[in-house]
C-alpha cells in the first residue's frame, strides 16, 4: 500500500528517507515515525535537537544513516525494536502489526513481573 502524497510531509525529526526525497511510501514510513515518538518517550530525549538546519539534518539522517544512541537502560527488546524500525531500507523495517504484537506481550510481561495483571 504506497500513498501518493506530498514530499516532505510533517516534521523532518520523525520523516522517513522515502517521504523526505518524495519516493513513493506507505505503512512502513509511519513504522518509521512512531519509531521516532516511541523512543522519544521512553528515552526521555528529542531526537536531533542539536540540528539547527534542514541541511544539516539531510547529510546526517538521511545521507549518513546517522540515528540517536539507543540508551541501554530501554530493555534489549524495545532496542532492538526501535533500531530495526530506523532502517533507511523501508522493506527492512517490521510490520506495525508485528510491532503491537509485540509490545503488547512485553508489557503484559512486565506487568504481570511487577505483580500486576490486566
């Protein structure tokens, strides 16, 4: 399912390469933005803060592949969920289905570990 919509569509911070160079995109660029607010929220940090043009944001993300450090306090699990969803390769990216899945088992873990259960 590919969209046909705008270049550059939304915040540069959570825009995939595919939709930053106006390649045709779909579910996979949106793995790749809620990605970006996922770690946002659970690292506590605003990716890219420190890139003051759209410029510099372009060599670093979408030339260099440059990506936040992935704090090891997140769980392994949620690391390397976060990471894989960064892909510039937009088929290389997880489903959001399996994604969902897969949270939603983590934290029924987690809570059913801290001795609370749904």
């Amino acid at each position: 399912n590919e969209y046909n919509a705008t270049k550059c569509t939304g915040s540069p911070r959570y825009m995939s390469h595919e939709n930053y160079y106006g390649l045709p995109y779909g579910k996979p660029t949106d793995v790749y933005s809620f990605a970006f607010i996922f770690y946002q929220v659970v690292s506590l940090d605003t990716s890219f803060y420190l890139h003051k043009t759209l410029q510099i944001h372009e060599e670093r993300v979408y030339k260099k592949n440059v990506r936040p450090k992935v704090d090891k306090c997140i769980p392994e699990t949620l690391r390397k969920w976060i990471k894989s969803s960064w892909n510039h390769d937009a088929s290389a990216r997880p489903r959001m289905d399996s994604i969902f899945e897969g949270m939603s088992l983590y934290f029924k873990a987690a809570a059913t570990a801290n001795g609370r259960s749904q």
